[in-house]
C-alpha cells in the first residue's frame, strides 16, 4: 500500500525530510516503523526511543498496535504540551 508519511519537530531533522511517500506491506505501525528504521541511520536515530513519539493515522491520535488497514496518511511527532 501506499502511505503518506508525515515527520515533526527533531524525527523531521534526524530523518532530513518532513514528508515522503512510501509502498509498504507493514500491517501495524510497529511494523512501519521497524521497517523504516532499516532504511537509514536518520530514521533509526528518530526511532531509537519510540516512548518519546507520538502517531497519527488519518489526523487521529493512536497507539503503535494500530492497523494500517485503509490508512492513507501517518504523522510521528513528539509528545506535545499545552499551557
């Protein structure tokens, strides 16, 4: 499938690009982003401590098990706070 991937903040700086688009056959986001990691140095340094992302499927907020299933869009941010 094809996916539209969204980067933010420092994942954007050490992957060195704020969006791509990507075939992928990854069923979950886990698997997503264990996939990307094997791409490249930049996307292992952005994912080497998954507990500091966050993960957005289609502009909603969910976990790492989630389903790529019909998911056209994928955004990974840090974790945001409010004031």
């Amino acid at each position: 499938m094809k996916l539209n991937l969204l980067y933010f903040a420092w994942l954007r700086e050490r992957i060195g690009r704020g969006q791509e688009i990507i075939e992928t056959d990854a069923e979950t986001v886990t698997e997503l982003i264990a996939e990307l990691i094997l791409r490249d140095p930049g996307y292992a340094a952005a994912f080497e401590d998954i507990s500091s992302v966050r993960v957005a499927v289609d502009q909603n907020l969910v976990d790492f098990s989630t389903s790529l299933a019909s998911v056209r869009e994928v955004a990974f941010f840090p974790p945001m706070t409010g004031g």
